[in-house]
C-alpha cells in the first residue's frame, strides 16, 4: 500500500483483519508502504506528492489524464522500476512473501515486472500477484497490469475497465470494496453509543468528513449548518489529518443557539461515529461511501477529487442513497430538510434511502476478498509472460479453474 489519502491503508488494515479473523495467525500479513520505505528520494516522496497534487485539482487532474493512457504509463512505470528496483529487490529479500497484494494504483507494474525478473533468476520462487482496486468506479488504468495473476474489483463499471485494460476475464473478481470486519459488528444501542463518544443522545446527528486528509469546504459547511441548524441538531467533524482545520473548528463558538459540534482529528473507530449519526456528509471518497453504505447513512456528498471519484457520484445518485451538492448554504438546507423539517413525504424518503444505502453495502466483500487470496497464496500459479513460462513450463501458467 501507500498512505495517499486514507483508503489504500483502510483497504490494507481491512484484508489484514479478515485474513486475522477467518485464519487466525495461519497467515503472517505484513503491511508495507513500498514506496515510503523502500525506495530511494524522490520516489519515496511519493504520499506527500499526492497529498500535495490532490489539493490542486488542475495539477492532479493533469498528472491523471496525462498519465492515464497505457502507452505513456506503461514505458514510464517501467523506467522507473529501474530506479527503485534495488529498494524492491530487498524488500522481496526481507519478507518472502507466498503471495503479494496490492490495493495501490502506483504499485502493480512494478513490482510485478520485478517479480518476472528475479523469478527467471531463480531468485525467488513462483509467487502470485493480487491487485485489490480501492477506487469504486471511474479509476485510473495503472490499476490493471495483465501480468498480475488477479483483480478484484468492487464494481461492475471497474470490472470493464479492467477487461478493457487487456486483463483476461478471468483474471477479474467482482466481490466488492474491503472494508474493516468492524463494520460487521453489532454496535452497542444509540443512546449509549452517543454518550460514550460525546455526542448528545437525543438531537439529529450529521457526521462530516473529508477523507483521510479532512479535504473540502468542510469549514464553510459547520458555518451554514450553525445558521440554519442551530441548536436543534449536533455536527461530528472528523478532520482527518487536517489539524489546522480542527483547531479552528475546536475555536468556533457553541451553547445556546449554536450547533453542538463534536471535533476530532483522525479516529480508528469511524464504524462507531457513522452508527451514532443519521447521515453523513462526505467528498466522493469510495471507502467512507462504502463504509456508509454497510451503516445505511444516507450521503451527501459535497465534492470530489477530480478523475478518480467523479464516477462515485451518479453512484450514489443514481442508486437513490444520497446527493451531490457542492455549495455549503445548499448542503445545509437539505440537510435541514432532511433531519429537521422535511415533512411526512421526506422523513419517509429519507428512511427509504437509509434502507436502500444498507441494501447496497456489501460487509462480507472482504472475507470473499481473503478467501480467494488465501487460495492464492497456496497455489503459485502467476503468469510470468511468455519467456518465463517457457522456462518455468506449467507453473508459469495461469490456472485460471
Ligand atoms: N478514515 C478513518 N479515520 C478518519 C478519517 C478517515 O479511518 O479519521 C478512513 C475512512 O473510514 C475511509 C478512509 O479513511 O476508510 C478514507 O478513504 P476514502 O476512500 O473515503 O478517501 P481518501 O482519503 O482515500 O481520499
């Protein structure tokens, strides 16, 4: 993985948890940030460039549609393995692996290519490769290197790209995005729920999140829901890694006439906040949609990182759990609408998308995930290309029965 944004790491904690809890200590699961930790500067800069790039919606935007077709990305992946493969050929040297998964779009090709080369080597025996795609729909096309043995992809709409993308039919999975076993889990009643994280236990909660990185006009958004929410409802703020945003947010006044407003920094236990809350405001974020989903918020979503998330929004849309607003003073009106005033129609419309977003959660995703990587990391039956299948005969070929 790689910490660009929450989710690759989320993906990465969820599939270690499910291997944990479906085999016990059976499998060794190490969880390791490629670039950060073994690859040389300006490579090992990579998580901070994101975080940087993503900001600017122009810059990443660039760097995504210029990068996206495979007759640039291809010869650029493959200049730069040249650069970290020594980084890469050690970690394949420290950890051994029976079966390597990626859930990072920048880390398929390369290690993959690597991987061909040291097993014509004979420097490591033959390994499968997994890419398990945390994006949920439009995604980037680094996603799919046909050299790895599998895909799993949470959506129909990636499943195409994947084949499109030259990937067997075969070699694709659809079970769905991982999300954390905890989002399994029977949560204690609300009341108690409420009053263990803080909250109140009786007024209309709205959780709002940003991603890992507390990205958006999430500021802006507390102001208008302070204006037209006032003391009939409480705002949970998770800002992430943002810190700057929650020490101004922990600043703005509260009491009588005011919001109440329960700010915090980066949480692990985001499965309890959304289960406090009745619906969530978040940017176009696959893991906190998907997360929502399981928890049956509805969704409103207030943005999106270009590219990437934009397919995330006729998603909900379309599927009737929530909708897309952008602009603060309308994102609280709805939300009004939604929790305070809406009516009998809309109250009715509202428990509706609750149950519609429930409906469309798939919890159990990432145990068929570890099930079928287990398989994998039993079988080696990775596609080494041409040259190596040859040399290694059968077990160079896909099994794809
Ligand atoms: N997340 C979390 N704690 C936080 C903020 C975010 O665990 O305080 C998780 C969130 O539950 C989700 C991930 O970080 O699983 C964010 O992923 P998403 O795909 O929504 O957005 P990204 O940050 O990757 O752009």
């Amino acid at each position: 993985m790689s910490n660009t944004g929450g989710g690759h790491k989320a993906s990465a904690d969820a599939i270690k948890a499910a291997f944990e809890e479906k085999y016990g200590n059976k499998y060794e699961i190490t969880i390791v940030d490629l670039w950060k930790e073994h690859t040389p500067h300006p490579c090992s800069a990579m998580p901070d460039t994101y975080s940087f790039l993503v900001k600017n919606a122009f810059l990443w935007w660039f760097t995504y549609t210029t990068s996206n077709p495979r007759l640039i990305h291809v010869p650029y992946l493959t200049a730069v393995s040249f650069i970290v493969s020594d980084g890469l050929n050690q970690a394949f040297d420290l950890y051994q692996p029976d079966l390597v998964v990626s859930v990072h779009p920048l880390m398929n090709h390369i290690p993959v290519r690597i991987m061909e080369e040291r097993i014509k080597k004979g420097s490591m025996p033959p390994t499968n490769f997994a890419t398990v795609v945390t994006d949920f729909t439009t995604c980037h096309n680094t996603w799919f290197c046909p050299g790895a043995t599998r895909v799993f992809v949470p959506t129909s709409y990636c499943r195409d790209l994947a084949v499109q993308n030259d990937m067997h039919p075969e070699q694709v999975v659809l079970h769905g995005l991982p999300i954390r076993p905890v989002f399994t889990r029977r949560l204690p009643p609300r009341p108690k729920l409420r009053r263990a994280l803080g909250m109140d236990t009786e007024l209309p909660a709205v959780l709002l999140v940003g991603g890992g990185e507390g990205m958006g006009a999430l500021e802006e958004t507390v102001s208008q829901l302070d204006a037209k929410l006032g003391d009939k409802a409480q705002v949970v703020v998770i800002c992430g890694r943002n810190q700057k945003l929650q020490k101004r947010l922990r600043a703005r006044p509260q009491g009588p006439g005011h919001l109440k407003l329960v700010v915090t920094g980066f949480v692990d236990n985001i499965h309890e906040w959304m289960g406090a809350c009745d619906a969530i405001i978040t940017k176009a974020g696959p893991g906190t949609i998907a997360e929502a989903l399981i928890c049956g918020l509805p969704i409103l979503l207030n943005g999106n990182v270009p590219c990437q998330e934009e397919g995330n929004i006729p998603y909900v849309v379309d599927n009737r759990v929530g909708a897309f607003e952008t602009r603060p003073a309308v994102i609280a009106s709805i939300i009004r609408s939604w929790l305070l005033e809406g009516g009998e129609g809309m109250r009715e419309e509202f428990a509706d998308m609750g149950r519609r977003s429930k409906a469309l959660g798939r919890p159990q995703a990432v145990y068929e995930i570890v099930h079928d990587l287990a398989d994998l990391a039993n079988e080696p039956y990775f596609d080494y290309g041409p040259a190596t299948a040859a040399l290694l005969g059968d077990r160079g070929r896909h099994d794809l029965g």
